[in-house]
C-alpha cells in the first residue's frame, strides 16, 4: 500500500470515522479467532494535482496534536462500540434462551 492511496468507495467501510480538519481517524470492526475486535487507522486527507481526494499517512507537526487527540477519541469510540456489541449479543442471547424455556403456570404471573 502506497503512501498516496485513493479512498475505497465500493470495499469495506469503517464502523466511525472522526475527524480534525484533515486529519481522520477511521475505527475497523475485524474478526478473529478470539472474536472481534477493533482496529483504528489515520489519515491526512488532501486532493491531488487532479482534484482527486486521496489519503496520505504521514504527519506534518502540525498535525500531529490532531493525530493524538483522535487517538484519544478513537480510543473512546472503540470501547463505547465494544460494549453495545457486548450487550447486544447479551440480549439476543438472553431472549434466545427465553424463548427454548417453557412458561409454567408460575412463569405467567411474574
């Protein structure tokens, strides 16, 4: 992968992506064996002598108090992601269960 790649329309898309100015911060939902888990990228958007937009991996100084304030950021997104996904799974677990379990007599009235 190029320094100077163009953004990807029809590939995957990240879950969030926050942004500063030019600077952007896209958080990756993946799959492993171990279950998901999250991954975050940066980029420095810019266009090209073309008018294209492209994404640039490197930093000016400048930009680099961006770069750690989105890592900040991303880092809260990704855990607050985290936990609806835990407690999604949760729920459609606990209604699943719910479901197989047969109502007795008891069961009605609570």
């Amino acid at each position: 992968m190029s320094e100077h790649d163009n953004d990807n329309t029809s590939g995957p898309r990240p879950e969030a992506t926050l942004r500063d100015g030019r600077v952007k911060a896209s958080i990756w939902r993946n799959e492993a064996e171990g279950g998901p888990f999250r991954s975050t990228t940066f980029a420095r958007t810019y266009e090209d002598k073309d008018g294209n937009t492209r994404d640039a991996h490197s930093f000016s100084g400048t930009d680099l108090l961006k770069v750690s304030e989105l890592s900040r950021q991303a880092y809260n997104k990704s855990r607050i992601l985290d936990r609806e996904e835990r407690r999604e799974a949760f729920k459609q677990q606990r209604d699943a269960e719910s479901k197989e379990r047969p109502r007795g007599r008891d069961d009605r009235n609570r």
